[in-house]
C-alpha cells in the first residue's frame, strides 16, 4: 500500500497527502531494520507513493534548462544542479512543491520518528542543501560525511531523507548510492536511485556517503532526487522551567 492517497480538489485536480495511518505501519515493519542496518542506520523503502504517483511527479521533475539552478563543478562533485531553495522554489511544479510540504508535515514527522526512535525532530522550511537534485551525465558526488548543525537555528542535524524520481533507471548507468563504514575500507550497502525509493538514514560524523563514479546516463537524462533534512535541538542550562498556560486573573 503507497504511503499516499489521492484526493480531488476544487482548484487544480487530484492532490495527495501522506497517510498517516499507512505511514505508521511502515515505520513499524521497517524500524528493526532501520536500527541494525549496516554501515549506520537506514532503511530503503520502495512504491513509497506508487508508481502512478511517481511518475507523475517525475515527469514535471525540472531538467537542466527548466529552472534556475545553481550548478556545482568541484573536485568533490561535478555536474550537479541544486539550490532551488534560493529563489523559494519558483518555477517548480506545484506537485513537487506539494511534496517538499509533505516532508515537513506532522504525519511524516511522526513516521520518522518511529520508525527510527528519534524525538523531536524538526524539519526545515528552508531546504538549506536540500530540495530538490540533479546530476547529470559525468556527474558525482564523493564520499562524504554530511554538515553537522544548522547554525542559524542551532540545531543538530540527525536524518537525512533522499526520495529517488528516475523511471527506467539502468544500472550501466551508475547512480547507486553508496554507503561506507568508518574507516573508509569498504563499501557495505549500495542502493540504486530507482523511481519511487525512500531512503532515510542517520547522520554521523563517520557516515560516509556519496555515488562517486561519474555518471553514465544518456545525454538529456540525470539523476534525480529530493532531499530533505531534519534536526533536533539541544537542552540549554539557562532555558527557563516550562509550564502551561498562564491566566490572568479574572477581572471584578
């Protein structure tokens, strides 16, 4: 069962929300797995919104000269389009907008939240890093471990979440993430950025990660994903006692 269902609205046709019922279970089937996966915590979770669903949001996924992307040609990556975020997503279908809301809505908050035993978690409205992704063909991305706080919250970054929109992705294309132990040795778990695959995965300063070799799509094809972040924020010593409401005395 796909983790959304579809509704008709009086403006502009179907819309879909996260079920919050379905969600639960998922994270309920997939928490063990979540919590002995190897190298670090993750899970991959397939037909998350279903293949009608997916592809639709797919096929309005922008291409390199569909907006206005800021294009990354390091050492570290190359041939990667991103930071949307910048210009609030302008330009960018509604359906793919929608969904960015979705993961940082409360019932895909509470399936991160049981699925993997962190509480708390906050999202970002912002996309800092995040939204939406595209890396075309010769692209990478190097192992890496990703940035640890967000400083203009102060906030600890704890998940990572990557949800995949490539229909007929061929693995002679290269594209699979993959995930590193510790010390760099060894790769221990590769996952294929196939059409409707979530991926949510902890964060760590050791969690190394990245789809280093470049890319061998055809021309016109990249690969395609939307990322979204989330945190937790840290106890203070001066934070004051919390209590309910306050009222007023009432008023003769």
């Amino acid at each position: 069962m796909s983790a959304a269902t579809l509704e008709e609205g009086p403006l502009q046709g179907p819309s879909f929300f996260l079920s919050r019922t379905v969600l639960r279970a998922l994270a309920l089937e997939h928490r063990g797995a979540y919590g002995t996966a190897r190298p670090h915590p993750h899970v991959v979770i397939d037909g998350f919104l279903g293949e009608r669903l997916a592809a639709g949001l797919a096929g309005v996924f922008p291409g390199a000269d569909d907006a206005h992307w800021k294009r990354r040609d390091h050492v570290e990556q190359a041939a990667r389009l991103g930071q949307l975020q910048r210009k609030a997503f302008e330009g960018v279908h509604g359906a793919l907008r929608h969904l960015l809301s979705e993961f940082s809505g409360m019932s895909f908050i509470d399936f991160l939240e049981t699925l993997t035993g962190v509480q708390g978690l906050i999202p970002d409205p912002h996309f800092r890093g995040a939204g939406l992704h595209l890396t075309l063909r010769g692209g990478h991305l190097a192992l890496h471990a990703d940035f640890n706080r967000d400083r203009f919250r102060a906030l600890s970054r704890r998940l990572t979440v990557l949800y995949y929109l490539n229909p007929g992705w061929e693995s002679a294309w290269g594209g699979d993430l993959e995930l590193w132990n510790a010390d760099l040795s060894r790769c221990e778990a590769r996952i294929a950025p196939v059409l409707d695959r979530l991926v949510v995965m902890a964060h760590g300063d050791n969690h190394w990660h990245g789809h280093p070799a470049a890319l061998e799509c055809p021309e016109g094809r990249g690969r395609a994903a939307v990322a979204a972040y989330f945190y937790t924020a840290e106890a203070s010593p001066d934070a004051p006692e919390a209590h309910s409401a306050l009222w007023a005395p009432a008023r003769s």
